[in-house]
C-alpha cells in the first residue's frame, strides 16, 4: 500500500463518537490499535446522548434469532440476524465491564420484545441506572431531555477518555481514500489520513438531511426528532467507494408537534412516552409492559385525525414511538396532497390535564426548549390550540364541524362499549373526548433516528451491490442497521456495541 501521500497514520479511523463510535474505539483500542475517533460536532454524543439508554439483551440465542428473523421479513440475511442475536448474549457482559470506570450502577429488566412472535420473551434490557454525581442536564450542556442514552454515555466517554486514543472533535471526515481496491484512509481536517487496518463508519444515519429523505420515503414532510448532524455522510462515502444500500425507506419514528418557530426549535417534538405494550391473542388481555416512563397507566388522552376530520388509524400501536408515523404516509393523487400531513391531535380537558403532552430531548447548543409541565406554554406558543365547542375546533381546524362532531361521537361511543370497531385500539388506551375545552394541535410525521445505509456482512464489513467485500470498510450503529421491517425498542443501541465491537475486532483482526 503506497503510504507516502498521507499526513497521517492510524491503524483503526473511526467516525462518529457516538455510542457506536465508542464501542468500536474502546474495543479496537484494547486489540491492540492505534485508534483515531474523529467527530463532526464540536460535542460527542450524536444521537446517541438522547436516547432512553434502553440496550437489548438476550437470554436465548435461538429464540431471539426466530423473533429477528420474523419482524425482519427476509430484508436481512440470517447470517447477520445471527450474529446479531449471539452479541445480544454478550452485550451485558461488555456493559458491565464499561461500567467500571465510574462506579456506574447497571439494571437488568427482562421485558418482551414488542411483537406476539415465536422468541420474543428472550429478550431483556440492560441500562445504566445511577452514576454517582454525574446529572444528565448538569454535565452535557449542549443537550435537553437527556436521561438513560447520556448515563450510558458518560459510562463510554469516560471509557475512551481513559484509553489511549486519539479524538478530534469538530473534524468531519468528507471522503474515503480508496487504493489498490482497499479504502486505506480518509480525508478530515484537510489531511490524509491513513488507516493501515481499516475505516469504520459509525456516523449515523440521515435524519438532518431532507433531501435524502426525500429520495427514499413517501411522506413528506418529516421532522427530524434530536439531533441534524447526521446528514447521511456515512452513507455517500460508502456508496462513493461503490456499497450497496439496504433500509433505505425505514426510520424509526411516531408522530408529534412541530414548534412554530423553527429557528427557535428546529426539531419534530416527540410526545410524552406511554408505555409499548405486546398485543395479546384476539380475546385475551393484552399485557402492558411499562418498562420505560409511564408505569402501567397506558391511557392516551387523545384521538388523531387528518385534515379532513376522521380518524384513520390506531394512535395506540403496540410501539407508538416506532410505527405511529406509518399510516400518515399515504399520498392522495386525487387531491394532490397527503391529508394525515399534517394530521390533529385531539384531547379533551380532562385529557389535557393527565400531564404534558409533549417530550423534546435534542443534542444541539443552539437550542433551549423544554415542555411545560400543564401544556400552558405550548397554548401561549400556538403549539396546542384551544375551542369551547367542536364548532370552534372544526373552524379552526379548517373541517367540516358536522364530519368532525361525527367521528369525536363515534370515538366516544366505542369507548363506552370498549370496543374501537373501526380500527381496534386496545381498550386498556381508550380515553373519551366529551368535556370542554377542547385542545388541538397539528401533528406531524417524527424520525427519531433512521434505519438506512450501507449494507453489510456479518462481519461488519461492507458490501457491494454484488455482495463482494469491500476490503478495509466497516459499518456500526445505526448506519446500515440490520432492521429492514419492524424495528425493535432497544435494537438500535444493542446494535452500536454489537456491530461496533464487532467491526473492531474484524478490522484488527482480534479474536472475541
Ligand atoms: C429520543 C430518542 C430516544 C431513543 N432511545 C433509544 C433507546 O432507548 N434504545 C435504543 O436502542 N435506541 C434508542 N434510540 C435510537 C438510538 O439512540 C440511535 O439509533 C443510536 O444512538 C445511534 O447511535 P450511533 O452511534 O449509530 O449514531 P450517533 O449517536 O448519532 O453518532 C453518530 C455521530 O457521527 C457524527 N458524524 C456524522 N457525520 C460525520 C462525519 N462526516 N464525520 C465525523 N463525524 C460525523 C455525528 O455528529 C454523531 O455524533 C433513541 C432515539 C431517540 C431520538
């Protein structure tokens, strides 16, 4: 390999620092390697810092790999669900130890999978529960909202910082250098950089970059829900040094509020999380898993519907964080527009009165904005609207008064009988929407993170479209992430310290 054109010399680059950059640094760094971690922002963290900190785990390599193999519908190859389903075995193992360098205290809950399949009760969480003296909002200024993802952060960051390994923040890598057939470095910070062992691309996926998006997904708009520095970087340098994409089309995301100013929040806000539950067999009690913020109460204040006035979906999937934004999609060629886009949420004013509806948490120091605790700032903001009468509300909401007096009489029958015949919300959800005022407010289709990129091997190492190796290229996180029909909670975070320590090791070549 000629090397006299590089500035610079590494063994290991990796880019992004996220959770999938850590893992892959801190494990390349312990084979052995001398390891770059180059990151774009001027902070660490990605989206990483704002997630829930939930990491999938398993019990059972068998039965997880079935419950994989099913909610991913043939879009990824067994090898990988595989491999993916042996390193949620091993995933508590690598936690624990990550959090001994700050006294860190780890929680282990074993939660069902969030789908009836074959499998599903294999699965489990491990979090990051305590670290003494460490306060998510105190200690990461340039974020908001932050609580599970930036303890488990701060256990990885505390991680590289002890290690021997080079970090240089504010520096994008803008392109891969490719030689003799092998990607041999990268070019960031005006250098060429060499990587004798590998690149591994562990930059995320494409939420801030709308025109990607557009290419890929129907619905349009939508929001990005944390973070904009994932502009799809990962993805135009593999396909410049000739990979195969996979998941392009698939996100993970539910709906929610946009802020009227987008230069004062320039984020979709996510709502206030209920609790995912697992559908039960028809006739039987569905089973409320509250594992994440909510406890057992799943009842959902609102009803959700489009422009014209009429329900036309459950607002209560199994995942609403996951799935909610699917049905909004649909496209009306006869119109010319999508009517669920936006579409209006609906709460009542004893609804309204069961908490916030809303949830922003972003990584961005250009932003300051928070939720209010009784929806009071979000009415003064024009966020939430307010009418004494469905009259009112179908004024402002620009419908028909007589269509929307229709569907909320309709909605309040079926939660009288507790039967949703339109379109099966669990009971245990059902809220009516009978006592005025009536609060509304325009909802739009939410990206938390996306699923797409480059696809993979097993072994982390990128592919062409013919399938062949692209030699020195690897892949971690949420970029090229295996989940290509229905993703499951926890998945994405499982999958920055599975495929991130496994592309370290592949590059290092280390064995586990
Ligand atoms: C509110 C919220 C809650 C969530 N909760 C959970 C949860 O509990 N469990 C779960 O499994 N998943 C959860 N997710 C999803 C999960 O957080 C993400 O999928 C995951 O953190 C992605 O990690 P990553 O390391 O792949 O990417 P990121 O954490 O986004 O890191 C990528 C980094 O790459 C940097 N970068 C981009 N381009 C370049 C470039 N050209 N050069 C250098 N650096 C670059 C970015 O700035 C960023 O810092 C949640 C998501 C959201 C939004």
């Amino acid at each position: 390999m000629p090397m006299s054109n590089f500035d610079d010399h590494f063994d290991v680059i990796i880019v992004g620092y996220g959770f999938a950059g850590a893992a892959a640094a801190v494990s390349a760094h312990d084979a052995g390697a001398r390891v770059l971690l180059l990151e774009k922002a001027d902070n660490p963290g990605g989206i990483s810092i704002c997630s829930a900190g939930g990491v999938r785990i398993s019990r059972d390599l068998q039965a997880s790999f079935e419950y994989l193999k099913a909610t991913n519908a043939g879009t990824t190859p067994d090898a990988c669900l595989s491999a993916f389903a042996q390193g949620l075995t091993e995933t508590e193992a690598f936690i624990r130890d990550m959090a001994r360098i700050n006294n860190a205290e780890v929680g282990v809950r074993w939660a069902k999978a969030n789908y009836p399949l074959d499998g599903g009760d294999s699965f489990g969480f491990v979090t990051i529960n305590d670290i003494p003296g460490f306060e998510p909002e105190r200690d990461f200024t340039w974020g908001r909202g932050l609580r599970g993802g930036t303890r488990l952060f701060k256990v990885m960051q505390d991680n590289v910082a002890s290690r021997a390994i080079e970090v240089r923040l504010g520096t994008p890598a803008v392109g891969l250098i490719s030689e003799d057939g092998r990607i041999s470095g990268l070019i960031a910070g005006g250098k060429r950089i060499c990587a004798k062992q590998g690149v591994i691309l562990a930059c995320g996926g494409f939420e801030g970059d709308p025109t990607m998006q557009a290419q890929f997904w129907q619905a349009k708009p939508v929001l990005s829900g944390a973070y904009g520095g994932n502009t799809g970087d990962g993805v135009r340098m593999a396909q410049a040094a000739g990979a195969d994409l996979w998941h392009m089309w698939h996100f993970h995301g539910t709906y929610g509020f946009r802020h009227p100013d987008p230069d004062v929040y320039p984020y979709g806000i996510r709502l206030h999380r209920l609790p995912d539950w697992v559908p039960g067999k028809p006739g039987e009690e569905a089973e409320i898993n509250g594992f994440f913020s909510g406890g057992d109460d799943a009842r959902m204040p609102w009803i959700v519907v489009d422009q014209r006035g009429r329900r036309y979906m459950n607002e209560y999937p199994p995942y609403v964080q996951d799935t909610a934004h699917r049905a909004m999609s649909t496209f009306d060629p006869d119109t010319q527009s999508y009517a669920r886009i936006p579409s209006w949420m609906i709460v009542d004013a004893d609804g309204l009165k069961r908490g916030p509806l809303g949830f922003p948490a972003y990584n961005d120091p250009g932003v300051d904005f928070a939720w209010s605790d009784d929806n009071a700032a979000e009415l003064d903001l024009g966020i939430l609207k307010q009418a004494g009468s469905i009259e009112k509300m179908a004024h402002g909401m620009g419908c028909d008064a007589d269509l929307l007096g229709e569907t909320i009489q309709r909605w309040n029958t079926f939660c009288q009988n507790g039967h949703d015949r339109d379109h099966a919300r669990l009971p245990a959800t059902m809220l009516p929407i009978e006592t005025p005022p009536y609060t509304y407010g325009e909802l739009w289709p939410i990206c938390a993170n996306t699923q797409g990129g480059p696809r993979h091997d097993e072994r982390q190492r990128v592919l062409n479209p013919y399938g062949q190796v692209i030699e020195g290229l690897y892949v971690a996180g949420e970029l090229g992430s295996i989940f290509g029909h229905l993703y499951m909670s926890g998945g994405n975070l499982a999958e920055c310290f599975i495929g991130g320590r496994r592309a370290a090791f592949e590059a290092c070549g280390a064995t586990r």
